[in-house]
C-alpha cells in the first residue's frame, strides 16, 4: 500500500512510475528496502479488495489521524466543518468495470468525497458508477464522519450544496445535535415566498471579507476581460446589488421548520452599453444554525467552495483519481491509497510545532508541499542498523522538517 502512496508523494502519475522508483538506489536505500513491487504486482494488489476491505483500510488510516488529533492543542476542532461533493473522474479504457456514462456524457466514475475543511483531510473516499447522482448513497459516510470526529470536536456543522439537503435526514442530525448549512434548489415554492416577502425584509448584503490585510491594500487591476466584452458588443450580466432575509421553512419531509437563509442578487443584463433587462436570483441556504447572523451563514455555505480545491488535488495533485487499474473496487482502493498522500501532508502541519507554519503547510498546494518539503537534495548512507540522511541544501522549510521529525519518533514511540 505504501508503495502506491509513495509514488503519489514523488510525483507520480501513474502506475508505470513506479518502475522508475524500482530501480532508484537512493529510494531503495531511504526505505531500507531491496526492492519494491513493479508495477504489475501493484495494480494486481488493487484487485484483491473487497469493499469491506477497503472500508477497513480507511478505518485504519483514521485511526492513526485520531492519533495525530490527539496531539493537538486546546481548541483544535472546536467546531469542526464536515463538507461533502461528488465529482466525475473521467477514464479512456473501454474495459473498465463499474463505469457508466455521466450527466456531463463523460465516461467514467463519479466519486464521493467527505473531507474535514479545518484541516483539509480527507476522511473518506467512495468510488461509483459514472452515472450516480452527487448525493447517491452520502448519508451513511456522512454519518461514518461525524462518528469520527464527534469524540475530538466541540460542534459539528455539515455542508454541501443543493443536491445534499437530504430533508429526510435533517430531523434526525438536529436531534442528534449535529448542525447543519445546506444550499437548497430554488424550486417554485420557496421563490414564491421569497418573492412575497414585504421590502422591509430585505438587507443590503455585505459580503464579510475573506482575510485580514496584514500591510495596506492593493490598487485593483483593469478588468481587461469586462472591458473586451463591453467593446465587442457581447451580451453581459452585471451584478448590480445583493440583498439578504430570512424565514422560517418547514420542508415537506420534516417535521419542524427550520431556517432559510434567502439571497436575492438584482442582476443588469447588457449589452455592449445598453442595458437589456433586469433579472433577479434568488439563493437559498436550509440551516438549523440560530447563533450566526444571515451574513455569516451565507459566508460560512460558500466557504464549503474551498471544498473544490481539495478534490482538485485529489485529481492533479496526487493522482488520486486516474483510475488506472482493472474495475470499480480496485480503483477504489487505489484511489484510497494514493490520497492517504495528501492526508500525510495535513498530518505534517498538525504535527509542526509552529502553528503558524502548520496551518501553511496544510494549506498549501501539494506540488509546493513536494518542492520545499520532501524533494530535497540529499545523501542516503546506510551503516549498521541505521539509515542517515544528510540534507545536501537548504531551505526555509529544513528546520521545520526536522522539528515535525522529532514530533514523528515521538509519537511512533507512545
């Protein structure tokens, strides 16, 4: 299994790379190892899970992420924001096992991805057929998240957009005291009472910003783009204003109301220097969240966005979604795999000493994460029952290395 998370942390991209490690002395001689399985043997590996396999080795890896948790300070999670989204992961083979034809008319798979957004792990990975709609079969990974997380988090908010507002669910993860901000579909019914709310109910709305200036700021650029499109003549919508209010809203399969956060944006559809006509938009945010004004709400839903740049690296930082080998399951578990790499890198900021350099790694994208962290210059000296690395440059990032190091042979003591 290593050997496949490995590669994915030395840029590898597919299966075939891992002849290139193969036959790497200094790898080899890294690990300790005489050699490595070729890989054939890996993608074979990948054949051999069963989905209950698979789900054990996701438990395993949570287990040491509960570890890692542990050695957090007071405060971590003290409200910890599940976010859920399915994907496509598009694959060329015809002989592929499991795949479907997607909505997009893409051959391929349609993943699911349950991550934790304060730190950017993945907590589970589920592969489906490339026709399955976003939310199809979310709820009891859902619930296999919030049992992860409940014993190491103060609270517990779910998110994930409009195909996720499961309002068959929502009555029971309110009394279990799970929160919970969904976007919902702005079917006729909510426009209409949207659309019957008095004036008054309206507030202008002002978007909270999305982080503190740390010197002075910036002149703006040209919108080059904006300007092309109004030379040309080509038909362009303008938002002219944001506008926010809130109601109480019971769906039709719960037995409560609950709170909808309602944006209406007025939009100017021009052309060229003429305006066309106007168009109003309504959004809509389901939420059993009474302690955070509308704003923050609508800032906390869209915040679930970030979400997307998770998946993308899942799928072009370290591979995880190439979908390389023989069917379903096997792909599953590869993909399993290969994201415990970016997992590790989460796990590398938790662990630094340095918060705030933690909170950097854990952020960063996972190409940066290689260049200043892991692909170093080094030289491998294998003597007696010890293996030594000695760092041939340097970088910013060296003395955080070794600190995160030393909370490593710490914690694989205990």
């Amino acid at each position: 299994m290593l050997n496949l998370t490995y590669n994915a942390m030395l840029e590898g991209v597919r299966l075939q790379d891992i002849e290139l490690r193969r036959n790497d002395e200094a790898f080899l001689d890294g690990l300790g190892a005489q050699r490595i399985p070729d890989p054939t043997t890996s993608g074979d590996f990948t054949r051999r899970f069963t989905e209950r396999d698979i789900l054990h080795l996701m438990e395993a890896i949570n287990t040491t992420r509960e570890r890692v948790w542990k050695k957090q300070g007071a405060g971590f999670l003290e409200e910890a924001f599940i976010d859920t989204d399915g994907t496509i992961a598009p694959t060329l083979g015809e002989c592929k096992g499991g795949m479907a034809l997607s909505y997009k008319g893409v051959w391929g798979y349609a993943p699911l991805t349950v991550s934790l957004a304060n730190t950017n792990e993945v907590l589970y990975l589920v592969n489906r057929p490339g026709n399955a709609v976003s939310h199809e079969g979310c709820v009891p990974w859902i619930d296999r998240a919030i049992e992860l997380v409940r014993p190491h988090a103060g609270k517990i908010t779910l998110r994930g957009d409009t195909d996720f507002t499961l309002t068959g669910e929502l009555d029971r993860w309110n009394l279990e005291g799970i929160k919970f901000i969904f976007g919902m579909d702005a079917h006729r019914k909510v426009v209409t009472l949207a659309e019957s709310l008095p004036e008054e109910s309206w507030e202008a709305l002002e978007r909270l910003p999305r982080y503190e200036i740390a010197t002075r700021p910036r002149r703006k650029a040209e919108r080059v783009k904006e300007s092309v499109v109004r030379f040309k003549g080509y038909q362009n919508k303008v938002l002219v204003g944001e506008s926010v209010a809130e109601i109480d809203y019971q769906p039709h399969k719960c037995l409560q109301p609950f709170r909808l956060v309602i944006v209406r944006k007025n939009i100017s559809v021009q052309q060229g220097e003429q305006v066309l006509f106007e168009e109003v938009r309504y959004f809509f945010y389901i939420t059993n969240r009474r302690d955070f004004g509308a704003e923050e709400i609508v800032s906390l839903a869209n915040g679930r966005c970030d979400q997307e740049n998770v998946i993308e690296q899942l799928k072009n930082g370290v591979n995880a979604m190439r979908m390389p080998v023989d069917d379903l399951l096997s792909n599953w578990a590869y993909m399993v795999m290969t994201a415990l790499a970016w997992n590790l890198k989460a796990w590398f900021g938790l662990l630094l000493p340095d918060g705030e350099r933690g909170i950097e790694v854990v952020r960063m994208e996972f190409r940066r994460f290689l260049h200043s962290l892991i692909l170093l210059p080094a030289q491998i000296v294998r003597t007696g029952r010890r293996i030594i690395y000695r760092i041939m440059a340097y970088n910013a990032w060296v003395k955080d290395l070794f600190a995160a190091w030393e909370c490593l042979r710490r914690l694989r003591v205990t």
